[in-house]
C-alpha cells in the first residue's frame, strides 16, 4: 500500500508516521508513505496559500490551485509506479463520521492520498474537483486536517499484512465487530488489593471466551447503546449457553 499525505506541515506528519509500530513497519517497507508540502506549489512570489473568503466572514479559505497542483504530481508520482489513480480523501469537519468499517474498507485499497486543509476551510470547487469523498474524524474542529489524517493513515496502516506482530489482535477489540473490548489484566494477580477475576486463572479456554465475550456485550450496553443497538442480537452470548 502507499500513502500520500498534502500538507502545509510535512515535518509533523512524517514524524508521528516514523515512530513506535508504524515507524518500525515504514523501516521495513511493510508501506510507502510520502509528506508533501502544499506551499511548494504555489504561484505567487509570496507563497501564500490562502485568501480572504468571498462573501466575507472570519478566516481565511485555502486556495483551489497549490492543493490542485499538489495532489496533481502525487496523482503523477503514483502512475509512475504503476498504481491506480489514488483514492483521495480530504479531511474536514463536515465530512463522513469516520468508524473502524471505514477503516477496513480503506485498508483493501491500494492507495489513498490524504489532503489536509487549514485556516477557516479550503476553497470548496478544488474538493469538487478531487475528492473521493470527505472525512471527520469526530464531532470537533481541529485547527488542521494533519491529526485527521494521521488518524486515518494509523488506523489503516495497521491492518496491512506484517505491521502488528499478532494479526489475531485486532479481530478482538473494540470496534472490531462492533462490541466495545472486554476488560484485560496483567501480573500481579493482587495489584493494590484487587484481585483478577478468577476466571482467567482457570485455564478453561471456552470459560474465558464466553466470559470475556459477556464482558463486552455487558460494556457496550452500558457505556455505547448506540453500539449496542446496532449490534446483530443472535451473537449474544447468555450465561445459559456457557454451561
Ligand atoms: N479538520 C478540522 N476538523 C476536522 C475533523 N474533525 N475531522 C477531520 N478533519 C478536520
């Protein structure tokens, strides 16, 4: 897989992309993933990306032709390579609440650019004319698309093949079918006189998974009923099934 990330920061987004687990899979070219610096596109002796918002209004609005120009080469870089034209996404506010199926479904493709704005907004016809389509992050406003993307970039660079030691990791956490994770417990067996739940002690493999499995239902229902209600309700694990 490649990731393209546009950016006025390339500095940020390439240092978070370089450490701990993706950092070690970029090392071993598990991915490719390249920084770019919109403002090297501009036109202007200035190099200013940005204007004063038509209609008035506070902010300024990002400008249609560096991110034209930007995500252009990438486009260029990646058929040179003999990619497909990249999925391209840009991240904003008003975009599509971004979810762990997001993520799985991304992460089929081959390769996806990340554009990210700043200032009030970007000049809306360059979106028009690129965008795959918009993503959010959550229900807040960043000052930057860079924390969106390298969110996106994160979640979906770890479900390529070989970037987590333990590929049956991430079939049980939160969100991976759609329950919250049950509760995990290291040594000691007593910390700060509480005790680990017994049952994870016993040994009995189908104990514990109908165990941590209710723990989850348990989880969701309490902490996530929006999770919950769209949870496929024939999966429910009873106590009456565990004996
Ligand atoms: N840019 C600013 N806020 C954002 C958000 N919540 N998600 C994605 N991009 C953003």
């Amino acid at each position: 897989m490649r990731i393209d990330i546009a950016t006025l920061f390339p500095q940020m987004c390439d240092t978070v992309m370089s450490e701990s687990i993706i950092g070690r899979a970029r090392k071993k070219e598990l991915f490719e993933l390249h920084c770019h610096q919109i403002r090297d596109y501009t036109l202007n002796k200035q190099k200013q990306v940005d204007d004063y918002p038509y209609g008035g209004g506070c902010g300024m609005v990002m400008n249609a032709q560096p991110i034209y120009d930007c995500c252009m080469e990438i486009i260029r870089q990646n058929q040179e390579q003999g990619r497909p034209r990249p999925h391209i996404i840009f991240m904003t506010a008003a975009g599509q609440p971004y979810s762990q199926q997001k993520a799985k479904e991304l992460a089929q493709k081959d390769n996806l650019l990340l554009v990210c704005g700043h200032y009030e907004g970007i000049d809306e016809r360059v979106i028009e004319e690129l965008a795959d389509e918009e993503i959010s992050i959550g229900d807040y406003v960043l000052t930057g698309g860079e924390l969106a993307a390298l969110v996106v970039a994160d979640s979906v660079l770890r479900l390529q093949e070989g970037v987590l030691s333990d590929p049956e990791g991430y079939q049980e956490e939160s969100h991976w079918n759609g329950l919250l994770e049950y509760p995990q417990y290291t040594r000691p067996e007593v910390w700060n006189g509480k005790a680990v739940p017994q049952i994870l002690l016993s040994g009995h493999h189908a104990n514990i998974q109908a165990w941590r499995q209710q723990q989850a239902q348990q989880r969701t229902q309490t902490r996530r009923p929006d999770l919950w209600e769209k949870y496929p309700k024939e999966n429910l694990e009873t106590s009456k099934k565990k004996k």
